[in-house]
C-alpha cells in the first residue's frame, strides 16, 4: 500500500497538477481531481463533497455512504481506498496536510470534530441549503488559495475551514435526529447488545463490554455511536455501559445472597475496588453500604 507524506506525491501519483502550496489543496473533482483506482494513506486530512454516479470509497476499510450530496471527512494515515469512481455532478475535495495547522488553534480543535474517526457508511447527507452553504464556503476558500498569498493567506483560508467544519458538526447532529426515525432508536438497539452480552455470559470469559465490541455490533464505529448516543440520551456509550452494569450489581446486591467480591467477579470486573469506585460514583455509596440498607 502506498503511503504519501506530502501533497506534492499524492498529486503526482494521480496525475493532478502541482498543487499551489506544499501543505494545501483545493480541487474541483470533475476537473482538477480524477480519482483513479487505488489504496493509500498520507499525512492529510480530506474533506470532500461529491455526487457519485457509479463506484465505491472505502475508509477504514468500510463502504462510504454517497448516495446523495454527501461529505466526506478522513484523517492523517487512515486507509483510504477508490475503485470506478464516476461523479454525477462536480464536487470538491480540500487536502490539509496535518502541518499546515502546526501553531493555529484549529491544530487543537481537530479532536472534537468526531467524524473524523466515522470510518463506516455515515459520510455526512446535505440539504440542498446546506450544500449551497457549504459551496459558499468552498468557493471562499479557492478564491483565497488562487490569489497571491500573503501574511492573512493562511489565516483566513483556516478560518473557512474551521467554519465549515463547525456547520458540518451542526448538520450531523441533524442528521442524527432525523435518521433515529428510519434506523430505530440507537439507546435501544444498545441495551439490547449488552443484556445479550450478559444472557450469554460474556461478563465472565470476556470481561466487561467495551464500546467498540457493541458497536461492532450495530455495525457502526464507536466514535459515531456515541456521538448518536449523546445525541438521544445525553449520555456516551461508556457512560451507558456503566449505568447498565451498575443496574445489574444493584439487582445483586438486594438479592443478599453474594458478596462485593463475588459480584464483581460476576460482572467483568478484575478487580473488586475498581467496582467499588464506580459504583459510589454512581450511587453515592459503596456497595456493601448499598446492600446493608437494602438487604435489612
């Protein structure tokens, strides 16, 4: 698999023009970006708009989801890979080596935009008012990148770029509340993965469940699901998965008949004061405390 460290190689390799700046590209795709078949990875982050007619985008080895104006976000050295691409309209695709942020405090905000790490088909559907919004943007951008560079050049373009990556995070939240009606709700379709996960007696062979097991499961990736699950419940998976295994040592520990030990044991947990902490910061009290006021 090839990988490109810099824009230059990654131009080069699918035969576009030299790109304008070294750490900076800004591509119209039905002219400047003929996207042949190929896997690679780079140091860049890609943000991309496209309509496609025919073909397959994979990221992180998952089918992306074009089915209608969509967008795209993939981040520095995640696996990209094209096949028999055919765009129904023009797009665009921004390619932001990760050094061109170094000192800009977009550098620091980059982790809270979690599509990033959707690597699965939940690439980011638009209006036809979000699109145009998105364009406005775009358009912004390339004027800026086309005109001679000077000392605002680089923050101003950052600037287009942070804001549309803040309107991209208000349409998916959106997104989220639309799709719930059509997917089912996720909460849901969550605690049915954990109580299988606990009839099967996954506690004691596997331990305690992590989020990329369920969303494994839901055939999501664990940042989008609970980025969705925030969205519903406020809360995040592992705040969920918590909750849930504290609901199952309370129904224990009422019961009277095991120990805080055992029950920990019993739920996943390797050790009895780590179960301990957790669920006083649940409860407000210890377990044993828990079971003395409710056993009597």
């Amino acid at each position: 698999m090839q990988h490109y460290s810099t824009l230059a190689e990654l131009h080069k390799a699918n035969g576009w023009a030299p790109p304008e700046h070294p750490l900076i590209s800004v591509l119209a795709c039905q002219t400047d970006c003929p996207l042949g078949d190929r896997e690679f990875t780079s140091d860049c982050y890609m943000i991309g708009f496209k309509k496609l007619k025919s073909g397959v985008i994979l990221y992180g080895r998952t089918e992306y989801d074009h089915s209608n104006g969509s967008m795209m976000f993939t981040k520095p050295r995640q696996i990209i890979e094209i096949k028999n691409l055919e765009f129904e309209e023009k797009g665009f695709m921004l390619l932001i080596h990760e050094d061109y942020l170094n000192g800009h405090e977009l550098h620091k905000a980059m982790p809270k935009y979690g599509y990033f790490d959707y690597e699965v088909n939940e690439a980011l559907h638009l209006s036809p008012r979000e699109e145009s919004m998105m364009w406005e943007l775009y358009d912004k951008i390339r004027l800026e990148y086309e005109n001679n560079p000077d000392e605002y050049s680089r923050e101003i373009i950052l600037g287009h770029i942070a804001s549309m990556l803040m309107y991209a995070q208000r349409y998916y939240k959106r997104q989220f509340v639309n799709r719930t009606e059509v997917s089912g709700k996720t909460a849901t379709r969550f605690h049915e993965v954990l109580q299988d996960y606990y009839r099967k007696g996954l506690l004691q062979t596997q331990g305690l469940p992590s989020v990329n097991q369920i969303a494994d499961n839901l055939h999501v990736s664990s940042r989008y699901l609970s980025d969705l699950l925030k969205q519903e419940t406020g809360k995040t998976a592992m705040d969920l998965i918590h909750i849930s295994l504290i609901g199952e040592a309370k129904n224990l520990l009422r019961q009277g008949q095991q120990g805080v030990a055992e029950i920990a044991y019993q739920l996943g947990f390797e050790n009895s004061s780590y179960f301990t902490r957790l669920f006083k910061k649940q409860t407000g009290m210890k377990p044993l405390e828990f079971k003395r006021l409710h056993v009597n």
